[in-house]
C-alpha cells in the first residue's frame, strides 16, 4: 500500500520529482558553491561537460542549470539514458542550434554509440563549437577511469568528455544546504498538493540536519513530500524516523533501494493517519473518507491492508 497523494498530473509530477533551471536552489556550502562558480564559467562555452556523482547528488540539476546559464532558456534541453538507448536510436548530429542533450549514465553507453559520439564531439570540434551551439553534458554515479582501464569505454572518449569534469558532492558533505533544500521542497509539494507549508519542529529539523543521507536529494525529497501529503508532522515522523535509520544501515553495507525508502515511508505515514482520523471520529467509517478524501471503499481496502480487516468489511 503506498500513500495516496493528491491528484496530480504527470506534467506537475515530473516537475516536483526535479530541479530545473529556473527553481535550482542556491547552495550555502562551499563545496556545492565551487560548483556553481564553475557552472557560471561554463556560460558561454558549449564544451563537453562530465557530471561525476553519486546517485541523487542532483546531476540532472546541474546540467539543467548550464542549460540555463548558457542562454537556453528557450532552447530544448533533452535527455537521453544511455542504459536504454541502441546504436539505431542514438544520435547527437541531427539537433537543433541552442539545445542540450543530457546523457544519464554515459559509461553504459554500448561500444557503438560511443563511437558515433566520440565522431559527433570531434566533428563539432573541427568546425567550431560557438559555431553550431549544442551542448553535451554527461552524467555519471562511477569514476570512468576503471572502464577505461578495463577497455569497456573508450578512452579517446573518455578524454573528449572529461575536459571540465565536475565532481558533485553528495549531501553528507553539504549539510548547510540541508535546511535550504527541506524549504524549497516543502514549499514546491504544499503548492502542488494545495496544503499549508509545514512548520518543522525544532527536533525533526535536528534529525534531518544530523542524518547523512545516503539516498541523496532523492531521500530528502521523499521526505518533505511525506510530511506534506500526510498534512501532519507527527504522523509522517513515526514513519520516517525508522526508516531514516534503516537507510543508514544500508549505507553501512546493505544495497539502498529510494523507491523501498519512499514506499515504507509513505506506508508508515498512511497507516498512522489513518488510525488518527477514525479515531477522532470515533471509527465512523464514512466520516473518515470524507476527512481523508478518499472513497469509502478506498478506505475498506486500505483498512484490510493495514490488518483492520474486520473493520473493513462492507
């Protein structure tokens, strides 16, 4: 059983799941910052740029803000993951002056389109990369060097793209940027979920500032959305608290699922909601739907999922 959020459109999903040019958060951190002064030196330049980070450092974000800072506001920012592209559909030579092509995960790219980028980026280079103003930024979770090493990616490749490399660090070494992140995130889910920003007691601020997120921006945004989907701070928080904990465990050794994360977290967080509204009305069934804005036989099914299953009988 997962949390019902409120009826959102895919458009406004996407949105929410992601930063974009024109919503990138300003980082406090000095680390985050050194990125960003770079990002700006990048304004005008449409060389290759190879995004290193692990996953849910905000990858995306930051090839999203080049875009941006380069002018391309109203160019086409398009985004490829090389896991699934085939020698057939991959191409970067037929695109439009002004747009950026983002490659997630450029060191699964197959050994055939490596070598029509690498042709692509040396084609652009020979006649000038003002010139034709596309841009290739690269993104990827693994150090490069042990595939070129092992021949699994190319290395004149690999030095055509790693020209600027940018590092982004992930959030356990910006913690400053933790509290500017949990506003924007707040913020952008009570506005897409029509609810009031949540005030962050001072002990759950604790517990977010000490925890070292080893899901990245991805946890955090799970979250912040948790708590503004459940409408209530202590109910998200009997949830969350475990689960925060698990994920450190996981860091520690264990294989880290997000989706698992987001999922047991929204489960936690229905559950007690739940248990909360029927017993303000006094396990009224119907006035409880009503309050949590779900149908009635919505609410039989989820009583049964929960283990209530004779009080969710028909």
């Amino acid at each position: 059983m997962e949390q019902d959020f409120p009826d959102l459109s895919a458009a406004e999903l996407e949105a929410a799941g992601s930063f974009n040019g024109a919503n990138f958060v300003e980082a406090v951190s000095p680390s985050m910052r050194a990125v960003e002064a770079v990002i700006r030196e990048l304004g005008h330049s449409f060389v290759p740029v190879l995004l290193v980070g692990e996953r849910g450092t905000g990858k995306h974000a930051v090839a999203q803000r080049i875009h941006y800072n380069s002018g391309g506001a109203d160019g086409a920012f398009q985004v490829k993951s090389c896991r699934s592209l085939s020698a057939e559909a991959f191409t970067v030579d037929a695109v439009a002056p002004g747009m950026t092509i983002y490659l997630e995960e450029i060191g699964d790219l197959i050994a055939e389109c490596q070598k029509k980028l690498l042709h692509a980026l040396s084609s652009q280079a020979t006649n000038g990369s003002s010139a034709k103003g596309v841009r290739v930024i690269c993104g990827s979770s693994r150090d490069l060097e042990p595939s070129v090493r092992e021949a699994r990616f190319r290395e004149d490749l690999y030095y055509q793209l790693s020209g600027v490399c940018l590092r982004i660090p992930p959030l356990r070494q910006r913690k400053e940027d933790v509290q500017h992140l949990m506003t924007f995130f707040l913020a952008r889910y009570a506005q897409l979920f029509h609810r009031p920003v949540p005030a962050l007691s001072s002990s759950t601020q604790k517990l977010f500032s000490e925890h070292s997120w080893p899901g990245n921006l991805d946890e955090l945004e799970s979250a912040m959305r948790t708590i503004v989907a459940a409408g209530d701070e202590s109910v998200a928080m009997t949830g969350l608290r475990s689960i925060l904990v698990r994920s450190e465990r996981k860091r520690n050794g264990e294989k880290a699922s997000l989706k698992e994360v987001a999922r047991a977290a929204s489960r936690e967080a229905e559950k007690e909601l739940i248990l909360k509204v029927l017993t303000r009305t006094r396990w009224n069934r119907r006035r409880a739907a009503e309050e949590l804005q779900i149908s009635y036989k919505a609410l039989l099914y989820k009583l049964k999922q929960i283990g209530y299953r004779e009080y969710g009988a028909s």
